[in-house]
C-alpha cells in the first residue's frame, strides 16, 4: 500500500467531506448528507479524485465501530432496560414487515414461484437484504439534534440494535433452509451465549475500569483502555460468536457507560471519529457508488426496491411503536430513524451472490437503498424533530 | 485486508503499548521506551501476538506524520529564525561525522578498497545509512520533559529536519555517483524549491487560515482543515519534491503555528495522535525486528555498527552546537538527541539494496541500531534534563 497516495486521498476526503457538510447545514440538511454527497462527487462516479481501497475501507469500518461505541457510552442504562421489551418488539416488527415487503416485489415483478424452488428462494432473499437497520446515520443525526440520548434515541438504538441480531438470525435461516450446513439453532445459541458472556463478563470489566478509573480519574489511560475494549470486544462479537462487530463496539460501549468518566471517554472517541474515520465512514458510501452497468428493467426494480425497503420499514417500526404506546408522532420519528441502511445490507447481498442465490445486479439497488436512505433519513428525521412554531398575532 | 484481524491487533496494541508505557515510567525510563518493547514483546520475535501488516504499517507512518506537524505546531517561530543557522552547522557536522564513520568502520572490519570499486561504495553507503536523524522519539521524550518549546528542543528539530534533507542529499550523490542517471543537482534545486513554495504558498494558507480561524473560532473545521494541510503537504513534498513525508508534516506546523487557535489545534492532533496513531507508531519498531538468521559475525559488525553510528552523531552534533555557544550539558543534551535513527534508516538501506551497494544482512544492523537508539535516547536524554538536587545537611 502506498502511504503517500493514501495521504493525499485523506486530505481530499477531509477538505471535500468538511466542506460539504458545512454545505448542507447551510441548507438545513445534516453534515452527513453533505459527507455522502462529497464522497460520491470525489469517487469514481463524477470527479473520480479517490478510488476506495483497502486501507479506506478498514478505516470506514473503524469509524462505523468508533461511532457505535460512543453510542453505546452515552446510553443511559436504566433508560435501555425500560425501553428493551418496546424494542425487541419494534425490531421483530421492523424485520418481517420488510421481508415479507421485498419478497412480494419480486414476485410481484419477476412472477410467483412455488414455495422451494431457485427463484422463490431469490424472491424471499431480496426480502432478507431489506431487513438489517443501519443506525449509523441515525446516530449521528440524532446527535447533532441533541436527542440521542432521549427516551426515543435509546428505543432506535436498541432495536437496531436487536434488529441486527434477528437479521443475521433470518440470513442464516434462509441460507440453511437452501444449504443443510448451517444450523440456524447454532446460530440462536451463540447469539444468546454472546448476550450472556457480555453480562457476566461485563460486569468484571466494569468492576476493573472503575477501580482503574478511581485511581487515576481523567487520565489518558482509560480512554485508551476503553478504545482496546471497544476493538476487542468487536472482534470476539464477531469471529467468536458471528455478531456483527458493531454490536460487540455498542456492547462495549453500554458495559462503561455508567463510569464516573464515561463523557470523558466519549469525548476523546468523537474526536477521534470526527477528526478522520467519521469523514472517511461518510463519504466512503459515496466513494462505493459505481453508476454504470444499468438496464432500463434493473433501474425500475431499484427504484421500486428503494421504495419498499424504506416504506415497509417505517410501517412495520411506526405501527409497532404505536402499539407500545408511542405517540404518533415519536412513532413515525422511530420508524423514520430505522429506515437506514448501510453496509450490512451489502455483506447480506454478498452472501447471496456467494451462495447463487441472487446476481450482482442487485448490488446497484442495494447500493442505491444505501444512498437514499442515507440521505433522506437525516433529512426526515430534522423535518420530524422541528418544533411548531406557534404563530403570535 | 480482514477487518476483524485489524481490530484484534489494535486492541493487544493499546493495551500492551499503555501498560508498558506505563511500566517504564514507573521505572523513571520515558513511555515510548516501553511501546517500543511492548512491540517487541508482541511481535513475531517473542510472543508473535501481532505481525506488522500494510494496514499497520500505513498508520505508523501516519503516526510519524501527526508527531511531526503537532511538533512543527508548537514551535515557536522567532526561536525557530533565531537559531536557523546554528541548526544548521549541527546538521552539517551530524551528516559528516557519522558518514566519515560508517564508511572508516566498514573499511576497518572487511578491508580497505580503493576509491571507485564496488567495495568502496559499500563502505561508503554503510556511511549515508548512519546520517539520517529520526527525531520522532525525541520530540515525543522532550514534550514528557516538558523542553519541546525550549530553545534546545526548537535547535534539536529544526536540525533534525535540516539533518533529513542534507542525509537525502547525500544519498542521492552517492547513488549518482554510481548510477549516472540521477542528478544530485535536481535534487538540490527541488529542495530550494520546496522551501520557497512553502514559504509562498504557506504565507497565503495562513492568511486563508487566520481568516476562517476569525470567522469561526475554536469550531471543529479548524482541527480538520489543518490535518488535511498536513496530509496534503506531507504528500507533496514526497511526491513533487522528493523530500520526507515528515518533513512536509512539519512545515505545515509551521505554517499554522502563529494561528491564534494553534494550541487548539495541537490538542486535537495530540489526541489522535496518542489514542491510537502514536500507539502503533512505537510499537511497530518492535514489531519489525526479526531476531533470526544472525551469524556471530553479523552480530560483531552490528554490534559496532551501532556503537558507532550513535557515538558519531554525539560527537559530531555535541561538537558543534559547542562551536555555537551552547554550553556543554546542552551541547550534551542536543548531541544525544539527535542520536536516534528511524524509519528513513531502513529506507536509505532499502535504496541501497535495491541498487545492489549492500546485501539485505544489513538490514539487522538498521534494525538494532533503531532499537538501540530507540531505547537509549529518550533513557539518556531523562537524565541528562534531571536537574542535580542539592543536598542540604
């Protein structure tokens, strides 16, 4: 890897991103949409000034972990445990409302298949790649409205969180169902087992930070522990349990969240993250669009897939949160807030293409759901969170 | 690149490069002496935790990069015109010393050669890989001590800088001597007409950056703009000019260091720098070094390779910062800081291979000789800065 052209390709993403994002608070959109847009004028697609590679990719991926950890620090324990049940139901809702969505458009497009054959299978996978929230893009939105740590930002959180976990959950069930291989009940288990270990074990981490922390309070030591845990536990997430590693950073995240020090480490992270993996994560959506290669007929399907996947969300996590006695309004805003999606929806797709299930094709819609939802949630969310202002004649 | 692998090393990193830290100071020896053998410790020498990968080795040179310009950041720039030409003399006289030496030592152990044969070029270049200074662990051991904006520390790196071009310099005479192809001549006019863009071009960017700093004091585009200068300089002065990275870094800290939000700015770098990037800079020093494939007298000329190269930069630098009216301790003082050699070492002995001038066995002598110099400046350089305490009976 060469470090000189991966310098210059950082200031270019951090001058464009800044400027961008600075663009779009002007216009009243948040930073993100700007950081997006920046990513897809300076990638491949338009200006072509930065290629995404490797290194760019792992430090995305950072970011996205970064992001989710700071998430998790500022989360307020008692406020998660009273919102889990409301979120593992809005979650479960959020999940089959769109997998049922997804599956019916392509039958709808491409013909009903009988139940068992190649092309319902790809029917039902389409409906699985719309499943998994990506909350990045909420959090970060939220944050900048000042309500991530509110009632609502918890509930999203928590059931992208858990979204996250049923999505995997599906993925596996469907591959199984197609390939004898994967036990779905193995799935289930180191699921519960990971949730398990990270309450016992977190608990001991907890003890050892607040020991470290009474003794040497705001010193550089314990951010830099904490960031080791935030990775660590990433890692464990997702090579020892099949978790997303964005979990494992959540996770890790709420395990310190009541430290004396607990802003004092967020702040230090969001430094970190929005000095250059914030930027780099952003814009490397846009950076992953490559706009060629599409037909009349795919363009149609990505446009109604784009519809779907977001309407079928909104619909199954509003309704949901309605039923567990949010308000209408809060309702949509949950909804809106899950609409997202991100690189798990491209990890899903990949599987499928592994697995023959679907063709590359579907990529191009897959990565135009990640635009478009990436754009239009921050948007609808500030729109959603904007007072009335009560007119006095 | 596997992301999940990446993120397990960065953990063991962090925690084994804060514990060591940590520990040597405990044992009164600077904190980048025990990252650096917290490297080692967890490199494939020892316990073969971690293996230095392009990710990892991208974000050491990164590490280097914020070192530097957070260096060039906090200079203090009448100090800096004010000891301009002694900095000078020092980095001459630190250049010569050690070359001279490099070369009479290969001479002494395999036998003198006359002027022209290929043995006399080896010799010769054994001499340019001993010239160039690394000041990074200098700069990190002075700002513990608190004398990085010293007078003494402003003359230890703007040698160190002068140090790195003069070293490329001759490096690149020596190899024309052989390779007709290089010019030195170009590289001297590429040098001048780096620093003169810089100070053009530079006088505008802080202009354009006093401007926005006005605008929009200590908001986060002041952080990010300016580490994309860094990047951007860093790149161009590589790329365009054929001058270190670092030095680019360094120059761009230069030009924002009269900003009224300068210390700001240095306090965000400063955050990146030791949360995550610093970490793996020192450690990977120790992570490079592979004990093996070592003959008795590989080991002999190592061992006096080392001795050698660090006593001549003592002596060359110590005697002419005398020269310059320093008194003897900081004569001392700045000899022994810029003793250390780095990354720019095993680059010159890379070239040097390349070109077929020295076989890749060389390269444990470079590597012991970072390690050594590594490790013992920062331990020389704590005692030399204790201040005698008198004793009162």
């Amino acid at each position: 890897m060469d470090v000189l052209s991966i310098m210059r390709d950082l200031a270019i993403i951090l001058i464009f991103a800044k400027i961008f994002g600075l663009l779009a608070r002007k216009l009243r959109a948040p930073q993100v949409v700007g950081e997006i847009v920046a990513g897809l004028l300076i990638g491949p697609s338009v200006l072509g000034f930065v290629q995404l590679n490797d290194f760019l990719g792992v430090c995305a991926q950072i970011g996205v972990v970064l992001l989710m950890f700071s998430a998790g620090l500022g989360t307020n324990l008692k406020e998660l445990l009273k919102t889990g049940p409301k979120a593992l139901a809005i979650a479960c809702a959020g999940v089959l409302v769109p997998l049922a969505g997804g599956t019916l458009l392509y039958m709808c497009f491409y013909g009903f298949e009988p139940w068992g054959s190649q092309k319902f299978f790809t029917a039902v996978f389409i409906g699985v790649i719309m499943t998994a929230t990506s909350v990045s893009i909420t959090v970060e939105t939220l944050k900048e409205l000042g309500k991530l740590k509110s009632e609502l930002g918890t509930a999203i959180l928590s059931a992208a969180i858990i979204d996250d976990v049923i999505g995997i959950l599906v993925l596996t069930f469907v591959l199984g169902l197609k390939n004898p291989k994967t036990k779905p009940i193995q799935v289930v288990v180191s699921t519960l087992l990971f949730f398990v270990l990270a309450v016992g074990v977190g608990f001991l981490v907890y003890k050892l930070f607040k020991f470290i922390d009474k003794r040497h309070p705001r010193t550089r030591r314990i951010p830099i522990y904490s960031l080791a845990l935030c990775f660590g536990l990433a890692f464990v997430a997702e090579k020892v349990f099949g978790i997303a590693d964005i979990t494992g950073a959540y996770v890790a995240g709420i395990i310190l969240c009541r430290l004396h020090d607990s802003s004092y480490i967020e702040e230090k992270m969001d430094i970190n993250s929005y000095m250059l993996f914030g930027p780099i994560f952003f814009a490397s959506i846009g950076l992953k669009t490559k706009l060629d290669g599409m037909t009349l007929d795919i363009v149609a399907f990505s446009l109604l897939f784009v519809v779907v996947a977001m309407a079928t969300k909104v619909i199954g996590c509003s309704a949901m949160s309605r039923l567990c006695r949010f308000n209408n309004k809060d309702s949509l805003r949950i909804g809106v807030g899950m609409m997202t999606r991100g690189e798990v929806a491209l990890i899903v797709a990949q599987r499928g293409l592994d697995e023959g299930l679907i063709s590359s094709v579907y990529f191009t819609s897959v990565i135009l759901l990640i635009i478009a939802s990436s754009i239009l949630t921050p948007i609808f969310l500030k729109l959603l969170f904007r007072e009335k202002k009560v007119k006095t004649i």
